[in-house]
C-alpha cells in the first residue's frame, strides 16, 4: 500500500544491480510513494546486472558513475539536477564491494592494495558523494541521505573480513558529515544497519547461508528482508523524519539487541546431543 509519502520528492539511488538489490526494492518503493528518480551504478554493473528494466518500470534514466570517480559523480549530480530541473531531496548510498572477501582473503592475511579498494568503494566513496552534492549545493533544505551498513562495524563476524573496518568509516562519515550538512543546510544523513540479506553482495560473504539463518532464528522478529528495508528508507527520506540524523539506525528484526534466543539454544542443544 503507498501512502504518497515521496510525493514531489526526486532523489538518486546507488547500487540496484539486480532485482535481489536493496536498491532496486527503494527504487520500486519511492516511484510507488511518488518520488521522481534516478539510477546509477557503475558501467560494469549496468551491463552484467538488469537495471534497465528497473529504469523502464519506474519511468527514469540510469547514469553511469563510478562512485570513487570525484569526476563521475560530478558529472552525474549535474546530469541529475539537469534531469530533474534543479536541486533534489534524497539520495541513497547502496554500495559496498571488498576484494579480500571476494579471493576469500582471512583478515590476518589481508592484501593491503584490495583494502586500499575495500575502503575506498564501500566507505570513502561516500564522503566523495557528500562532498560533492554539498558543494555543488545539490541537495533541498532538509533532504535525506541514507547509506547502507552492517552491524559487523561494532561487533565481530567471522568472514566480514575488511568490510567490518570499512562499514566502520562508513558510519563515522555519516556522522562527521551529518553535523556540516545539517548545520549548512538542514540535510540530515544516516546510516541503516540491514539484516543479512540474499543479494548479490551479501551472498559473497563466506558462510552467507549459515550466518542468514542464525541472524534469523536469533531476532525476535526474524530478519528483516529487502522489502522490509525499503519500506524503512521511505520513511527516512520522507518529511515524517526531519529531525533524525547522524545516526546508525538498525533495521534488523531486533537481532542488534539479542544475546541469546530460545531458537538458538534449542538449534545448539540438538546439535550437541546428535
Ligand atoms: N546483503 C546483505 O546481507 C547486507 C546487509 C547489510 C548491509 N548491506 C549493504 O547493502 C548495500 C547494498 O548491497 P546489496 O546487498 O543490495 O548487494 P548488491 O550486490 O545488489 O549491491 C551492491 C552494489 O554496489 C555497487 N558498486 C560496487 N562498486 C561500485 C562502485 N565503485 N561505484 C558504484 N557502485 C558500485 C554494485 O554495482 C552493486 O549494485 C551494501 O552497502 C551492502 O554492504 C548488505
């Protein structure tokens, strides 16, 4: 059900690569509650994943950009307010990629030139982002900037590897960020903390499988899917969150809360008595 939450509002999404992405769900979910947007994702993705058909349903465009290219998203923000006749609302940073978990690299035997690359794609790219929409002046008074994060920033998973220290970065530029842009201009920026979910990047991570049924037999309210999370990015772009800001919001069926589970304990005890 839409409630036009977005009516009137533009804004730009990052990283909708197939129809499993986060991104793609908040693309969907914006056009239906009324915004205007437009997609971009690298030259790479927009030619192996499907995002045209996304950019068909909901009426837009997609740019390419590379999100660690000052020069890619320059062009794209003016390319964007040229689409969209000026300034815009919203924007949401759905980006994250680390080669050490890709070569199945452990974290006492990092490459330093892949974390060189972790860092820069999943966590600099958006100072990049912001620091660019704030000089161009891109952004309306009290927009919504939203980047997707994991709670490995503050707790330690097996196989998280590098991007546990990049999703780190990644919530201190929302914060350090959220206090120029909020004071400059009325901008609020946040980071969400999203459940594993079965995309793309997610399904990259080693023991994906395991580590989605524990995280949802350890939340009471089981967790949260990419649906679910679009829903709530909504009401983050939407004016019913104006005062929500520099903050790391989980979105995650309460698993961030949880010590131990009656589920869990029961899935531990079968396993010792087999
Ligand atoms: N899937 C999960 O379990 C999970 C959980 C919590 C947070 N997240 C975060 O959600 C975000 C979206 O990931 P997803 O799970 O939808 O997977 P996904 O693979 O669908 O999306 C990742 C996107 O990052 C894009 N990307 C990579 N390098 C880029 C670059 N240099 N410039 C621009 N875009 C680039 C890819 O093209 C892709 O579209 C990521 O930040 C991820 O860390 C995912």
């Amino acid at each position: 059900m839409a409630y036009n939450l977005l009516k009137g509002k533009k804004g730009i999404i990052f990283g909708a690569l197939n129809e499993q992405s986060i991104a793609w769900k908040v693309a969907e979910h914006a056009v239906e509650e009324g915004a205007e947007i437009v997609l971009t994702n690298t030259a790479v993705s927009i030619r192996i994943g499907t995002i045209g058909n996304l950019a068909e349903k909901c009426h837009t465009v997609v740019i390419p950009a590379d999100a660690t290219s000052v020069e890619d998203l320059e062009t794209l923000v003016d390319k964007a307010m040229e689409h969209f006749g000026g300034k815009f609302d919203f924007v949401l940073h759905s980006i994250g990629m680390s080669p050490n978990v890709r070569k199945g690299r452990a974290y006492y035997d990092l490459d330093y030139g892949f974390v060189e690359k972790t860092l820069d794609i999943s966590a600099v790219s958006f100072h990049k982002l912001l620091q660019v929409l704030h000089r161009k002046d891109a952004i309306n008074d009290w927009g919504s900037i939203v980047a997707l994060t994991y709670i490995a920033a503050q707790r330690t998973f097996a196989g998280y590897s590098d991007m546990a220290d990049a999703k780190a970065l990644l919530e201190s530029i929302a914060r350090s960020f959220g206090a120029v842009y909020g004071a400059s201009h009325h901008v609020r920026i946040n980071t969400v903390s999203q459940s594993p979910t079965m995309t793309t990047a997610g399904t990259g991570i080693a023991g994906m499988t395991d580590m989605f049924d524990f995280a949802d037999k350890m939340s009471p309210l089981g967790n949260a899917t990419a649906d679910d999370c679009a829903n709530y990015i909504i009401t983050l772009f939407s004016d019913l969150t104006r005062k929500v800001t520099m903050q790391n919001l989980y979105h995650d069926g309460g698993y961030s809360k949880m010590g131990l589970s009656a589920d869990v304990l029961r899935t531990y005890i079968a396993g010792k008595e087999k």
